[in-house]
C-alpha cells in the first residue's frame, strides 16, 4: 500500500464511490402499482387511513412486538404528535437532547412549551440521566431522549427518575430503528415514542414519514387524535373534533411502500449492526482512533459511524485528519454539531413570529427569560468526534477500506 497519503498526493485507499444503498427495489413499485391499480379499478384516488396504512400499522407493531401505532407524514410530525398526545399545558418545560436534528427539538416549542437543553454525556452524542436530573423544575413534565447514530441512550436510570418526578418520557428513535438496550427495542421502554422514515433511515415509507409507538392505548388514542385534527378516534358517542391538530397523517400509497420496507428491515438491521461491530473491533488496533463510548449492554444499529479522535495523539486537528481521510476516499464528515440552543431559531426566540419572544416572554412563564444552558461535553464530544456514513450494503470490502484508511492516515499522522 501507497503509504503517502492522497492528500499530498498519494494515491488513495479506495478510488471507487461507497456502494449504493439501493434502498427501494422493485418490490416496493409493485406495491406502489398496486395502490395505484386499485384507485384505477376503483375510481377512487388512494387515501390515507386506509388498507394500507392500516397494515402497515399494524406490520409496525408486529416489528415492536406489540402495541399501538400511528403512521404520520415525517419524524418531526412523530415527535410532535407523540408531544401532543401528552396533552401538555402550554408553558410546560420539557427536556430535550444536547445534540439531535432540529425536528428532535422544535416540536416543544411549536406545542409552546419550553426546551430544557439537557447536556451530553462526555463520552457520547447522547444525553445520561445525571445531566437531566439538575434540569428538573416544578414546570418540568416530560424528558425527550434521542438515541443518536443508533446508538441507545442508557435510559434505565432515567425512566427511574422520570417516574420519581411523574414525568412522561418520549423516545425520539429516528436514527435507531432497531436498536436495542439491555435486550428490549428502543421505542418500547418510554411512555411513547417517534419514527422517522423519510429516505435515509433504516426503513423508510418513500420520501417522508414517521411512526408514534406506544404501549400505552390512552396516549396513542390521544396522538392519534392530535395527528388528525381532533378527530374523536375512539371515543364513544363523539360531539366533535376533541382537541386542536393539525394534519399529520401518513397516506396509503407511502404506507404500502413502508410494509414492504419492514420486511428488508431485520436484514438491514443485522447487516448495519455487523459492519458497525467489525469496524469497532478493527479498530482496536488503533492508538488515536476508536469507536465511540457505548452504553454498556447495547446491540446498536448504526445509522452512521461516530468515531472518536484523539488529538492529543496526532500531531495535525481534526479538521486536517478528516480531510485527509475523504482524500483516502472515505465518507467521512468532520462534524455532528447539530447543538439546538446554539441556533440563530433558539438565540432569537424566532417561533411564534419573530419578535412575541412566545413562550420565553410569555408573563405566566417563570423560568428563565434568556436561559443559558451547560452544553460543555456536547461541544467537546462533537469536537472530539467525526462520522463516517455508512449502511447496510457496505461489505468486506467496505469495512477493509475504512479500517485501512484509517491505518494509514493515523500511521502518517501519530505523534
Ligand atoms: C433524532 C431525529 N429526530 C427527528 C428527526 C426528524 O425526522 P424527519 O426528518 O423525518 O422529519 C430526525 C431526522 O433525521 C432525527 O434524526
């Protein structure tokens, strides 16, 4: 091997583009043409809350084994749904992860309740419960956790503490379908929990989508109904649309897609979690670079890869050692910085309009106007870390390449 590195002109590790995901195949147009011929044969245009989306409800339990779901148009609108469902008062304070995808977050305050930023662990992109513990406020009346790149919060220790305190928690499982702790699925631990299957995630339902879990009926008949409008889904002797929502429903020719995905999807899960495991066993050979911290008894599915860079080791940053690995041809981004309360959106109060400051301002609020949050670790592990995308088509060859690439760029680089 070529031990000069591509960036100075080597030649590189790996020339040829990482393979294609090839996520949707044949089988899901059939399905699509299928929906498409029935409405034909019909004379009727495909809906939503149909057969389809019924079953494909109903295939998603089957994946959670047991319970209750709800298919929405994206992840947001899952996490906003399953806030929803909650019914919690205007002003409540909920806690939220240090470091997620703005849809993770912005649910709270469009519900207008307040984002209570909970710091990471050090070690992860994750939040643990002795960061969340200190946030707690009379005004606190739920936690959302996300289990980011796949990889499960330890969430055991905050379902105690949530419990303690009568608080709800929401599993945001966009990036961990399938993931496990301590041998249960995430999704199925908290009180609810959101899905997110736009296109890039582990499963998808076409372009956009999401699903809202729970195993407890009473908060999924009261996501289900906030998801469409108020609808007075299973209540007896209805009057009427029940409470206010908006229309986040899914639709029968997206759900059609999405039960043929989940029957790809425990082949894409065992596939994700053994390229992840090879490549963190690999890198045990390492002296800077490793696998990120895990919650110990994990089985992780990994969305992306979340790899750890000493510094202190290497004689160049981060930002040099990553660029000279995309120059070895590895997908690899220098950075996960997605740190909410950093966000012009948060800084400037811009939600209800830009200038009401709505709920912050609001004169019955009384917490913090301007509050400032303790995000040290959550800048400090995303300065210390990078990812490398991955899925579930990469093979030997993949993981040999990623391993080698690091290899070679750690040997030119360690101190
Ligand atoms: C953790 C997390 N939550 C929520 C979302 C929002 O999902 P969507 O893009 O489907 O709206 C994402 C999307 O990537 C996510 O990663």
């Amino acid at each position: 091997m070529d031990t000069k590195l591509a960036i100075d002109g080597g030649s590189p590790v790996r020339s040829e583009a990482m393979p294609a995901r090839s996520l949707i195949g044949e089988e899901e147009k059939a399905a699509a043409m299928k929906v498409f011929d029935e409405s034909i044969a019909s004379g009727n245009a495909f809906g939503y809350g149909g057969a389809h989306e019924q079953q494909y409800e109903k295939d998603f339990v089957d994946f959670m084994g047991g319970g209750f779901a709800d298919a929405v148009n994206s992840g947001t609108n899952a996490v906003y749904c399953a806030l929803g469902g909650l019914q919690l008062d205007a002003l409540s304070e909920v806690i939220v992860p240090p470091i997620t995808d703005p849809g993770g977050v912005m649910p709270v305050v469009m519900l207008g309740c307040v984002p209570i930023f909970a710091d990471a662990d050090p070690r992860s992109y994750n939040t643990s419960v002795e960061y969340i513990e200190p946030l707690i406020t009379e005004r606190t009346r739920a936690i959302v956790i996300a289990h980011i790149a796949g990889e499960p919060v330890d969430i055991d220790p905050i379902m105690e503490l949530a419990s303690k305190h009568d608080l709800y928690v929401v599993e945001d499982c966009a990036q961990a379908h399938g993931t496990k702790y301590k041998g249960r699925l995430v999704g199925t631990i908290g009180d609810i929990a959101a899905f997110s299957t736009m296109c890039g995630k582990h499963h998808c339902t076409g372009g956009q989508g999401g699903v809202v879990y729970s195993q407890n009926e009473k908060l999924h008949w009261q996501a289900r109904r906030f998801a469409d409008r108020g609808k007075p889904f299973n209540i007896e002797n209805p009057t009427g649309n029940v409470v206010a929502g908006i229309n986040c429903n899914l639709n029968d020719l997206s759900a059609a897609i999405g039960s043929v995905q989940l029957k790809k999807l425990p082949g894409i899960i065992e596939r994700r979690h053994k390229v992840g495991e090879a490549v963190k066993e690999g890198l045990k050979a390492r002296k800077a670079v490793s696998l990120g911290w895990q919650t110990p008894d994990s089985e992780c599915v990994y969305w992306f890869l979340r790899v750890k860079l000493d510094t202190e080791a290497v004689s160049v940053d981060k930002k040099t050692f990553c660029a000279a690995l995309v120059a070895e041809g590895m997908p690899v981004s220098e950075s996960y910085r997605h740190i909410h309360c950093e966000m012009p959106w948060f800084k400037n109060k811009a939600v209800f309009g830009v200038n009401s400051g709505f709920p912050w301002n609001c004169s019955d609020y009384k917490g913090p106007k301007d509050p400032q949050f303790k995000i040290d670790n959550a800048i400090a592990v995303t300065d210390s870390h990078f990812n490398i995308a991955m899925h579930e088509n990469y093979g030997q060859q993949e993981i040999d390449d990623i391993l080698a690439a690091i290899e070679k760029v750690e040997n030119a680089y360690l101190k």
